[in-house]
C-alpha cells in the first residue's frame, strides 16, 4: 500500500533534483524516493549504533573493565595485519587520586 505526501521545496531546489535525477537516468519522483530511502536507512543506521554504543558503555560501567589504549591498538594492528589475534584481558584502571 502507498500514501501520497505533497512535499514543498524551493524551485531552484526542484530544479537541481530534475537535473540530478535525469543524470541518474531516473524521474524526479524516483530520485526523491530513492534520497528519502538512503537518508531513513542512515538515521536508522546511526539510531542502531547509537544504541548498541550506550550497551556497551553501560556493560563498561557495570563491570568497571577496560582495556588500556596501549593494548587495544596493538590488537586492532595485528587484527589489520590479518595475524590471529589474541583477546587481551581486562582489568579495572588504577584510580586517578
């Protein structure tokens, strides 16, 4: 099922759409949907990873366990070096007094 939504813009803005959508070799209406489509999939994305970040934040807080700066990157560069990495353990940080 479809709905109809009357979408108001700027003449020179539809005029750019007109041309953008005609390079594309699609319509006005097509290349409107197609922006609307990628521009919800991205705040859906963002909306996602947003979330998924707060989990493992508060798991984070929760636990107290993080890894050192130090050690994190040696393990994303023998991760980008296609080497078997290792999980490195976690330990509380020593308290700044």
């Amino acid at each position: 099922m479809s709905a109809t939504t009357t979408v108001r813009m700027p003449d020179q803005l539809k005029s750019r759409v007109t041309r953008a959508a005609k390079r594309a070799g699609t319509t006005p209406h097509g290349f409107i949907l197609d922006a609307i489509a990628e521009k919800t999939a991205a705040a859906e994305h963002r909306h996602d990873f947003h979330a998924l970040a707060d989990k493992r934040y508060t798991a984070i807080v929760r636990s107290g366990k993080t890894l050192p700066w130090t050690t994190a990157r040696k393990h994303l560069e023998r991760l980008l070096a296609t080497k078997p990495a290792q999980r490195s353990a976690t330990h509380k940080p020593a308290r700044k007094a």
